[in-house]
C-alpha cells in the first residue's frame, strides 16, 4: 500500500513539472488601421438627446 502511495505522489507531482508550455508561442504584432473622421461626428448624438430631452419636457 505504501508503493501505491507513493508510486500516485510521484505521478502527480510530475505532471506539475511538465504542465506547462515548454516554448511561448510566437506572437505577432497587431496593427490596427483607424480611419479618422471629423471631430463634429462625435457631437451629434448629444445634440439630438438634448433636443428630445427639451421636446419631452415642453409638452
């Protein structure tokens, strides 16, 4: 009963020592290509809340 003991702490800690990935894998850079736009694009949607927030309120 103690071989078996044993024989399982052994196993178990070898598969600790061989859990990893022995090499990173290789990685590539990431390029990413934005178009700009104007900078008013960014302003309409606070707009056209603010209207809808001023037609909620008149009524």
């Amino acid at each position: 009963m103690k071989k078996l003991a044993l024989a399982t702490a052994l196993t178990f800690a070898s598969t600790a020592a061989f859990a990893g990935n022995p090499a990173p894998a290789p990685v590539e850079p990431v390029v990413i290509v934005e178009d700009t736009s104007s900078s008013s694009a960014g302003i309409i949607v606070p707009i056209l809340a603010i209207i809808l927030l001023a037609a909620a309120a008149s009524d």
